[in-house]
C-alpha cells in the first residue's frame, strides 16, 4: 500500500474541510497538529483550495495532506502541483481515477454501489470513500460489503459520520478511517477560535480510539502466594474467582500472576478499536511497542506492549 494511504490509515480520521481564505490554511493547521490529528483534507469547493493547500505543505511537512471533492483531472493536476499527497473524489469518475494513478497520486474515489466498487478493484485500488455514508446505508451497507469484498477493499466512510457513530463506523472491518467536519466547525474556522478546533481534535482522535481499561496485571511479591492474595480479594469484593494456566482473575478487573509478567510490578491491559491506531497515539508520546510482543490475528495486530513501563508496570493493547 502507498505509504501516504498506509499512515492515513494508522491515523484513521480525515478532518474534511472547506476554507474560504488561504489566511486560514495555517493556523488551522497548527491546530490540526496540535490537537493531535495531523490529517486534512481540504476540498475544491471554494476556490482558497488550492493556496492553502501549498500553504499547508509548505509550512506543515508533517501533515498528511490531501485534495477533497476532485471533480477533474485539471483540479487533480492541481491539487498535487500545490502539494497534495492523496486526491479524494465524490463519486466515480474512471477518467480521474485513471489520470491520478497515472499521475503516481493515491486517489480514493467515492463508491456506494456493488458495480462501483467491483471497478475501483479492477482498477487496482484496495481504498475507497464510501459516500454519502449514511443515506447510503451506513454501518449496515459496510458489513453487506464486507461478505463479498472482504480482504480486497476497504472503505473510508463520509457523509453521516460523527461523535455518536464513530466508534460504530470504525468497529466495522473493513472501515480503514472515517472522515468528516465536525472537529473543523466552519464557525470555530471563521471566528479563529483555533484553540477549539485543537480541543475538538484532540476529543475525535481520543473517541476513535476506543481506549478502556480491561484489567491489571499483578507481579507476586517475594513471600507471597499470589493465589491465595487473589481468593482474599475474591472474598473481600465479592468478585468470582478464576484460575489459568499462568494467572487468576478476580473478577474482569484483576490479574493475580503466579510467576513474574513484563512490568516490575504488573502490567495494565488497555482495550482500543485498533492497536495499530492506538501504537501511532502512543508514538507522538515517544512510545513504541516491544516488537516481541507483538500478536496478530488476521489482518490486525490483536495485543502489543509498549516498551516503557509507567510507575513500574507495563502496558498492552488489546483490540476489542
């Protein structure tokens, strides 16, 4: 996969928005950064597109930038002459999707149908937008997909999508990021209230995530019988009682370890939507997983550690 495609990917939100002043590119940007989302996609609907595109790229390298709403092959020209790293288009439009890889440009076009989808494969694509997400079905629509195309493409929905079903959206399998506004209110753009846009990105980025946490991790102590510390806390919470093979549970929420984990003390187990997202998040902390720990199941990572501890225990990710 393309590496733009593959970071938008790992980030797996795309803010769309729509500036009517250049002037506006930069701070706006800043404040996608900032918040922790460094993603945009700035459409062709006004014609401030394509200079704070080369704005954006000029001042904001680590920005992933992207052209929306592509209509031509002019405008896809364009759009990548200012700095555009990935061209997104409303529906499907062969010409422009065939000028764009022609170009060496990622393009994810927009599809809703069997017959659009099954072409955009034909062409050698393995993204797409699924627009206009919610009149077109929805998380329903995705799951019927998912049947016949499963493991050959995956969506980017738009359209529909915001805080109340973005976890919906991105639970689906076969959903490689969601894209939407709601994080770039226009008024908040306007008004130059770029300390809410952060705010706003940072709470979208956060609830894509999915972040609860399962349980933690307990270490024995030298002279102790974890087993027997574990029944006391049973008794003492009213919580069941389970014994493994390597640790017993008190409940979901507690991990009594007869034999000492990764963590001095214990670890914490952390579930998210994705540990791919959840590993690029960790990454702007200066975090990165422990690549032995890494475990897979299909085409996902399903746990990680990461390699620091924090307070003396280890943290892993499981995806839910």
């Amino acid at each position: 996969m393309n590496e733009t495609l593959a970071k938008l990917g790992k980030i797996g939100l795309i803010p769309v928005i729509k500036l009517d002043s250049p002037a506006e590119a930069l701070p706006l940007g800043k404040a996608l950064v900032a918040g922790g989302l460094p993603v945009a996609e700035v459409t062709f609907r006004t014609e401030a597109a394509e200079e704070s595109i080369r704005i954006l790229a000029n001042e904001l390298p680590e920005l992933v930038l992207g052209a929306g709403t592509v209509l031509t092959t002019t405008q896809a020209e364009a759009a990548a002459a200012a700095g555009a790293r990935y061209v997104v288009t409303p529906g499907f439009n062969p010409r422009v999707v065939a000028h764009c890889l022609e170009m060496g440009l990622p393009v994810t076009p927009g599809v809703n149908s069997a017959s659009q989808i099954e072409e955009a494969i034909e062409m050698g694509l393995d993204v797409a937008k699924f627009f206009p997400a919610g009149p077109s079905g929805g998380t329903e629509m995705l799951k019927a997909f998912a049947g016949p195309y499963g493991g050959k493409i995956s969506f980017i929905p738009t359209g529909g999508v915001g805080p109340k079903n973005l976890t919906e959206y991105l639970a689906c399998p076969n959903v490689f990021a969601v894209g939407g506004s709601w994080m770039v209110p226009s008024d908040a753009v306007k008004a130059g209230d770029f300390a809410r846009i952060e705010a706003l990105c940072r709470e979208a980025r956060l609830l894509s995530l999915g972040f609860s946490l399962l349980h933690i991790g307990l270490n024995p102590c030298a002279g102790t019988d974890s087993l027997a510390e574990a029944k006391m806390l049973s008794a003492m919470l009213g919580m069941p009682f389970k014994e493994g093979a390597g640790s017993a549970f008190v409940g979901d929420s507690f991990e009594f370890m007869k034999s000492a984990g990764r963590g001095a003390k214990g670890h914490i187990a952390v579930g998210t939507l994705s540990v791919e997202r959840a590993l690029e998040w960790f990454a702007g902390f200066g975090m990165k997983p422990a690549a032995e720990t890494i475990k897979t199941k299909g085409n996902h990572i399903s746990v990680a550690y990461l390699d620091n501890e924090i307070c003396g225990f280890a943290v892993h990710f499981v995806r839910k």
